[in-house]
C-alpha cells in the first residue's frame, strides 16, 4: 500500500523508521520534505557527518551507492542514505538484491523523478519489498486543503475564504504555495486567524484591485472594469511579464472551474457535491452558477482558445506589450458571442 506524505512524517516523528523506503513521482516538492524530515528525525546534527551520505544518480554507479548502503554507522543508532534521481543511477538493477536483504542499520531513501517502469528490476522488487510512495501533482480542488494544512502546522487557521483565496492565487505548485504560505504567515505575525485582507496585504495587492475582482469582473461580464483593475494591478507590478502571466494563469483556472461545472450541472449534480467536485467554497457555488449562465459552452470554448493565445505570446510567441495582450485577451473573453 503507497504512503503519503503525511503517513511518512507522522512515523519519522515517533522515529519509526524502515530501512528502505522507495519514493517516486512528479511532485518533487513533496519528496524533498520527506527527505528534509527522516535526516531531521533519524539523525541528530552532530551524527550527520559521518553517518549521511546524499547522492545522486548521474553521478555515481550502483557499486559505490550499494557500499553506502550496506556500511555501518558510526558512533550513531543508524545512518542514512539518500539517493536522488535513482532511475539515472548506473547499475541500479544491484538493488534488486539489496531490497531482499537491506542493512538494519541503515535508512535507504531512493527517489525517482518520474514514475519508472514497475514491472521491471530493480523498481518491482523495491516495490514489493521496501516501503514506498507515488507523488503526483496536487488536483486544484485539493490545494484548499494543502494550503490549510501548511498553515496549520505553523499555527495559523485559515478561514474559509481565505483559503479559497490562497489556492486560487498559488496554483498547484506546491514550491510556490509553500513560499506564498510562509510569507503570509509572516505578515500576520502573532496573531491565529487569517482572513481574506491578509492574502491581498501579503500579495501586495489592495481590497478594490486584485486578482479576485478581475476575476469577478470577468464572471460579471464587465470589461470596462476588468480591463481598469489589470491595467492597476500591471501598473502595481515590480514584473510586468510575470503578473500577466498569473493574471492569465489565474483566469484559465477560473474558466476550468466553470468548464467542470457545467458537466456537473448536466449530470443535475448536488450543490455540495458541485463544490467538492470542482474545488470552490460551498458558499460560492450559486455565483458560480450564475457565471455559468453567461458563458455557455461555445462561450467557454472560445475562452479557453483566447487563454491558450495569450499564454503563448507572452512566453515568448509575440512581441506584442503584455499589456495589449492583457487588453485583447479580456476584449475576446468578454466580446458579445458572434453567431
């Protein structure tokens, strides 16, 4: 059975720890926590000179790594080995062998970048053998509940819509959320509640132009407003290029949000499970209704082609001034629909 995070950090705390573990899979931050906590656990600071051994794959062979693995600590309960990038280590196949019979006294974690071939050796026997975990990327219905949990393991609680707001600014990169998450934390300082005006002081943006009022604006079908908080929130930008690129990130989860919604609408879905499903607060499930109604099918096809656009001009497929092609972009989303 695959561990999760929380499963793994929750047993390295009560310094329960397997001597090989197997961890494999795109979201990488994820798998650099799991390796920061078992040195944190497994080892005190003075032991990890001469008892961890971090290496990585393109740069060693399965002989010298296997060695690593199989020596004892010295002057210290256990010692740790870590490997990253283990499918590009040379002679890996030797750990077929190891996982059978792995060094008491060691804690081995290898980790993979990619989901390997598991039917094939070493990674078959190190699936059946050692204790092990796949990492995929968060869905961003999930990032509510990531980004509460960050919080609250700092000694923070989120409300409701500020979490809402939260994921919606941070994406689903967990490197970004977490980043977002310890400067929020350090803006609201001593106090234990974060609100909604916490998560725009932090980003730097203010109560009448932010991200979320383009946004509604977009949902309300108001140009003239959102073209007037994007031309604010670039003029506000110490990166220009960089915030449009989040504006129009942003807006193309907004406009998946509402693509998804429509499938549950057709299939009479609940409201609750219309909010599980697509990842939004129940308490805004009926303005997303509402959006909904102003942007029918044909309507949300052409927006998720004008996303498409401009995402690529400003990576680099246009010289067009990102501001124009923030300007375009909001003229084609919200333009009246033509026959």
């Amino acid at each position: 059975m695959s561990l999760s995070f929380d499963q793994l950090e929750t047993a390295f705390k009560a310094r329960n720890f397997q001597p090989l573990y197997f961890l494999y899979g795109e979201e990488q931050y994820l798998i650099e926590q799991v390796q920061r906590r078992l040195v944190e656990t497994a080892l005190a600071p003075h032991e990890r000179d001469f008892n961890l051994d971090l290496v990585y794959g393109a740069e060693a062979d399965g002989v010298q790594v296997v060695a690593m693995c199989s020596a004892f600590p010295m002057m210290a309960e256990r010692r740790v080995v870590v490997v990253r990038d283990f499918e590009k280590l040379k002679g890996n196949a030797l750990f077929q062998a190891y996982a059978e019979r792995p060094n008491p006294t060691a804690v081995v974690l290898l980790c993979c970048r990619t989901k390997p071939n598991l039917n094939q050796h070493p990674y078959r026997a190190l699936k059946a053998s050692a204790a092990w975990g796949e990492f995929k990327p968060l869905k961003p219905r999930e990032m509510t509940g990531w980004v509460t949990g960050y919080l609250k393991r700092l000694g923070f609680r989120l409300e409701p819509q500020a979490a809402a707001m939260l994921a919606d600014l941070v994406g689903t990169d967990l490197q970004t959320a977490a980043s977002e998450a310890d400067k929020l934390a350090a803006h609201v300082g001593t106090r234990s509640d974060v609100t909604p005006e916490d998560i725009l002081a932090a980003s730097g943006q203010n109560r009448d132009f932010n991200v979320f009022e383009l946004q509604k604006a977009v949902g309300d079908d108001r140009f003239d407003r959102a073209a007037t908080i994007a031309e604010r929130l670039l003029q506000q930008a110490a990166n220009t290029r960089g915030e449009a690129l989040k504006i129009v990130a942003l807006l193309a989860s907004f406009f998946a949000k509402l693509h998804k919604l429509s499938g549950l609408v057709a299939r009479r879905a609940s409201e609750s499970a219309m909010a599980s499903d697509v990842g939004i607060p129940p308490f805004v499930v009926k303005e997303y209704l509402q959006t909904l109604g102003r942007f029918p099918a044909p309507r949300l096809d052409a927006a998720f082609a004008a996303l498409l656009a401009a995402d690529y001009e400003l990576k680099g497929g246009s010289a067009r001034d990102e501001r124009l092609v923030l300007l375009l972009l909001l003229r084609r989303l919200l333009a009246p629909s033509r026959p």
